[in-house]
C-alpha cells in the first residue's frame, strides 16, 4: 500500500509525533503563562493552606479530638534562605500546575497519536484505561493534599528531638515535600490500573491478592504507621484506609481466569 493511500513510513509516523509534541508544548506553555500570573493566589489559598489551622484536616481533628486547653493552634510561617528560591518556585509551580491540569489534553492529544494503529477492540480496552488513569491520578493527588501531606506535615513539624531545638521550615523544604507527596501518590493511585493492565496480559490475578492479603495489610500498616508515626490509630486508619482500599480495588478490578483457564491450572496440579 502506498504511503499516500494508507500506510505511513518511519519518518511520517516520526513527523506525526513531532506535531503531536508540539501541541503538548504548547498547551502547558499557555496553561504555565495563565498559571504564572494567578501563582501568588494559588500559592497562598491553596499550596500553604496546609501551613494553617483552619485547614479542613485539622478542623476534623480537632472536632474530634479537641486539643488541651491552651494548646497554640497549629501555624507554620516558613523562611526563605535562598535568592532566588522564590523566583525559581514561582516557575516552576506554574509548569507543575499546569502540567497537572494538562494532564486529560496530553493524554488525548497522545491517543489521537497511538488510537489509528490500534484494532477495534483494543480502542474501546484503552480508552478506558486512559479515562481511568486519569480519573484515579487525581484522586491520588486529592488524597495526598488533603491527608498525607498534613498529616507528614503536622507531625514533622511538631517533632523535636530536644525542647531546646526549634523547628524553623524553609520554602524549598515545604515545597519539596510538599511536590513529591503529592505528584507519588498520584503515581501510587494508578496502581490500580498497571494491576488491571497486567491481568489482561495474564502476569496477575486474583489468587495473588487472595494469597498475600496478610502479607499486604502488614506492609500496608507498616507503611501507614512510618506516614503518621504519631501512635494514634484514628490517625493511622485515616491513611491506611485509602492505601489499602487500592489493593482491594486492583484485586476487583483484575480480570477473572477463564473456566478454561481454571480447568488447565487443574490439569497441571
């Protein structure tokens, strides 16, 4: 079939993405220049929101557990020891934001690029997989704004090895923490998905999670516990909720073996 009736060469498929590149580019450049302008907002109502007592977290915690009387409320006021740390997170909180918000036009934009080599029925399969994936990357990154890091936050925060050591936190610390919990659990929520994905190709099912359930609410708790080390186990179940809720969720979601695949696991048994 002739390159102009049909099938493309090498190059055209390679000129094909260059355009599809070019598109991404230019949609988080223009998101980044949108997000620039309204950072300082941003960056006040919504990235030090944590740094506050009246964040919904804390309002939780301290409806249900009311703090002793006298207890200052929980305020941090960060430093910045750098020069340019506030110019170069100004950036780069604009390109991480608007890479986030992005996210759904990137995938699209990538699927429009992948979608005509792919059959029928191998569309419809990823097309949910890309609207999954993105609905769960976001709830990932809820999940870590609103639990994780507060709680990480709060903890580390308030910890102190000697009462004559004070905790003073500079913006590239909060902002490092800050990022990487968040943008991980995000990755950690598409769990679910590379499980989905791996049952279709046969490397997993059910009977794995059935087999090392045990195995994972230990890992699981451990987990949950080095995350909130405060000894509370309302606190501790608040974030091992979630996380352990994800390896119930891929074993659900994991193809079931066939009845034919079933009868062979017998036969060889």
């Amino acid at each position: 079939m002739s390159e102009g009736q049909g099938e493309m060469s090498f190059w055209g498929h390679l000129d094909e993405l260059r355009k599809v590149l070019f598109k991404i580019a230019g949609v988080v450049i223009l998101v980044s220049i949108v997000m620039f302008i309204a950072m300082p907002y941003v960056f006040d109502t919504v990235v030090l929101a944590p740094t506050h007592h009246d964040f919904p977290l804390y309002a939780l915690f301290d409806a249900i557990m009311p703090p002793e009387p006298g207890t200052p409320p929980f305020d941090i006021d960060l430093i910045n020891i750098n020069l340019a740390s506030q110019l170069f997170i100004h950036l780069s909180m604009s390109g991480y934001t608007a890479a986030v918000i992005c996210f759904p036009i990137i995938i699209y934009l990538l699927w429009g690029f992948i979608s005509p080599g792919l059959y029928e029925n191998e569309r419809k399969n990823s097309r949910t997989a890309f609207l999954f994936g993105i609905i769960m990357f976001y709830l990932g990154i809820a999940v870590g704004y609103f639990l994780v890091f507060p709680l990480t936050l709060r903890f580390l925060a308030t910890y102190q090895l000697s009462e004559t050591i004070h905790n003073t936190l500079t913006l590239d610390s909060y902002m490092d923490n800050f990022l990487g919990i968040c943008l991980i659990m995000g990755i950690v929520f598409e769990l679910p998905l590379v499980a989905w994905l791996l049952g279709k190709f046969g490397i997993l099912t059910r009977a794995f999670f059935s087999k090392y359930r045990r195995h994972a609410i230990v890992a699981l708790l451990i987990a949950a516990a080095l995350i909130t080390p405060t000894g509370d186990p309302f606190t501790l179940m608040i974030v091992f909720i979630p996380i352990y809720s994800l390896w119930e969720f891929s074993a659900f979601i994991v193809p079931a073996p066939s009845k034919g695949d079933d009868e062979n696991e017998g036969d060889k048994e």
